[in-house]
C-alpha cells in the first residue's frame, strides 16, 4: 500500500462511496428497540387513520414517504429500500419508528424454519406456470 | 404502484410473500436470470458494512473508511394478487457470505446458477445450501460458445445429492427460468415432505 492515502488499492468496491451520512436519518440508530430485525420481503402496511402523516413534526420526510408510499400498495421492505434508495438498515429503523408510531404495521412473510403450506407452494406453481 | 392500487377507504391486500435465491459465481448470470422473470426491473438495495459486519477482511491502510456497501439484486413476480414471489441475487463475492444469512433465512428454495467453463465459481454456493439444508436446484447456464456437458457430468463434478435435480437453463429466457424455479418449488416440496416423514417416523 502507497502512504498517499488517496491511490490506496482499496479491498471495497469503488462504488461504496460515503455511507455513513444516511444514518443521520435515522439520528445515528443503526436498530429499533422494540423491532426484530424485518425480513427483507416483510410486507409494511399504512394504518388506515394514518391520515396526514406530514402533520406529524416528529417524522422526517422519509418516514412520511414511507407512510405514503405504503397507503394504496403495500410495499416489501426491500422495495422501499429501492424506491428511497437508502440502505436497508436505514429503512428498518425508519419502519421502526412508524410501527412504534402505529402509522404503520408489518406483515411478517413465513416464519425462519418453516416451509409455507403445501397448497400456497402448489399455487406458486401453477403461477409461474401461468405466467 | 406495486401490488396493485386500491379504491380509497377499502383496506390494500396485504400479501404472501416468498423468496427464492439465485446464487453463482461472479457474472454467471445471477442478475440476467432475475431480469429474464421478474416484472420490474430488477432493483438494487444495499446494505452497510460496519466494523462488526466483516471480521474477516483485512482494513489495514484504510483506517479511515469504516463502513461500505454490498449491493443485492433482486426481482418480483405478482403471481396472484395475494402471492408475490421475489427472487434474490445473492452477493458474488465470498466476503459477504454473513449477508447470505439473512437473505436465506425463510427462504423458500435456491438457484446455483453453474457455467461449465468455470464451475468451480459455484462450489462454495453449493455447499453452503448444502450445509443450511436449504433445498436448491442446479442451473447450468448455457453460455453460447460454451461446451455443453450432460447434466450428469455436471452432477458428478460437483459431487452432488442424487435428490438435488440439475437442469440445462438459459438465463436470458423467459421460459427456461421459469422452468428453473418451477423445479425449485417441486424441489423444495419434495423436500419438505421428506423431512416430514423423517420427523413423524
């Protein structure tokens, strides 16, 4: 390694850029107390009285995309780490926050260890066929 | 919108979500074959990389650069209003295997996605399915130009569970991956049913 400090050969990938500013989002909490960590394809949901989330002076602007974006179609968390382009870790501590709130719940997919029902896996067949 | 908008006041359908995995080596097809089925895009999500997160790498000279991104792939299939299926690229590189954890833990099945002129690149995909008994299906990618090889070559050089079905794919069409993932389920019911009957006796 070269003592510049710039021309470093790196073992990370160019692309990594700075990353830790999108934990200023979420003040500096890298986990949600009271949350296990959400499953990637956990689906979360808009409580129906979740009327005007901006109302709210305690969300940031990303906690109300989330509700927003959540209302008319419930959204996987990865999707909403794609669609706000943040990372995963950010959205579940944001998606925390909102079930703590109750602005918002999850769905959790099927529980680690388990296989889901034979008939939901027969059905994945026959709409994969279909497609 | 993603699942479909709902008229106001009428409560959204809350989904049944499943996942399969689609592992290999670096640039075997991971993405190409998610491409080829899902009905978006395939999006990008990254996760962060802290100290605690990698153990293994060695940081000395870049005190300063604490955290990095991994990036996984992934794709979504509406199969039914209240079914989706989202498939997942896992990271190409060995050094992210703890973020392989959690992308299988509830996962329904795997692909490993093989090219015969490099299949050593699967190996390490091959036996960490292997190990976490999750069950997967072995998808030979039938490069153009690349020298096909039977399935039972491919099943013997990699050592392979005569149960572990291994079928000729091309990850660029539609149908043969759907072919892919239709044996993964098949698989992973087989496999279930399996357990079951060693579990009850």
């Amino acid at each position: 390694m070269s003592g510049d400090g710039q021309e470093l050969s790196h073992w990370f990938d160019d692309e990594a850029g700075p990353v830790v500013r999108p934990y200023a989002m979420t003040r500096g909490r890298t986990t949600s107390p009271n949350q296990h960590r959400l499953d990637l394809i956990a689906v979360v949901v808009t409580e129906e009285y979740a009327s005007d989330p901006e109302a709210d002076n305690s969300l940031s602007p990303e906690h109300v995309d989330i509700v927003e974006l959540c209302r008319d179609a419930p959204q996987s968390v990865a999707e909403l780490a794609a669609e706000l382009d943040l990372p995963i870790g950010v959205v579940r501590v944001l998606i925390g926050d909102l079930v703590e709130d109750e602005l918002v719940h999850v769905t959790r997919p099927v529980p680690p260890a388990e296989l889901p029902d034979e008939s939901i896996l027969r059905d994945v067949i026959s709409g994969l066929r279909a497609l | 919108m993603i699942f479909g908008r709902t008229e106001r006041g009428k409560a959204p359908v809350e989904p049944v979500t499943l996942k399969i995995l689609v592992a290999g080596g670096f640039g075997v097809g991971k993405t190409t074959l998610v491409g080829a089925v899902s009905e978006i895009k395939p999006l990008r999500t990254e996760e962060l990389l802290t100290e605690a997160g990698r153990p293994v790498d060695d940081t000395s000279g870049v005190e300063g650069k604490h955290t990095t991104t991994v990036a996984m792939d992934f794709g979504r299939i509406t199969l039914r209003e209240d079914l989706v299926l989202y498939l997942f690229g896992t990271p190409g590189q060995d050094r992210f295997w703890f973020l392989w954890d959690e992308l299988a833990t509830g996962a329904l099945g795997a692909v490993v996605l093989a090219d015969t002129r490099r299949l050593e690149d699967c190996f390490a995909a091959v036996d960490y399915f292997e190990r976490r008994s999750i069950p997967f299906v072995v998808g030979v990618n039938c490069f153009e130009g690349a020298s096909r090889y039977p399935a039972e070559d491919v099943r013997q050089a990699l050592d392979l569970d005569s149960a572990v079905p291994v079928v000729l794919c091309d990850a660029r069409g539609r149908e043969s991956v759907k072919e892919v993932l239709i044996e993964v389920v098949q698989h992973a019911m087989a496999y279930a049913a399996e357990r079951r009957h060693t579990v009850t006796g």
